[in-house]
C-alpha cells in the first residue's frame, strides 16, 4: 500500500511528532507508516485522514501486489 502521508504533513507544515501527538501514537508509528513498513489499522487511517480533513484514499492507495 502506497500513502501520501509525507506530501500531507508538509503541507500543514507538521513534523512527525505533531502528527503523532494529534492522534495518539508515536512518532515511530508515523515514520514506518511513511516509510511503508507498517499497516495502520481502519481506526489510525481514519484518524490520520479526519486530522488533515480529507478521505482516507487521498492518502492511502492500493498497490496492485497487494
């Protein structure tokens, strides 16, 4: 799965730590989600999207492998 979690937290100028404050994890869980070692669950990528106001796909795309 591809995300554009990286473009979105420049354009709110928002470091990793921010992002993770905001809705409850660690900054370590934004960095391998960026870095697409990790999965967030439905919950997190509703969170995740809810925080930058658009929908979870504007965000998360589905590769063809997965």
């Amino acid at each position: 799965m591809k995300n554009s979690l990286k473009v979105e937290r420049a354009k709110k100028d928002m470091t990793q730590q921010d992002l993770a404050d905001r809705i409850g994890v660690s900054r370590q869980t934004i960095n391998s989600i960026e870095a697409g070692k990790y999965v967030p669950s439905t919950v997190l990528a509703l969170k995740i999207a809810q925080n930058f106001e658009v929908s979870v796909e504007d965000i998360f795309t589905l590769e063809e492998n997965d």
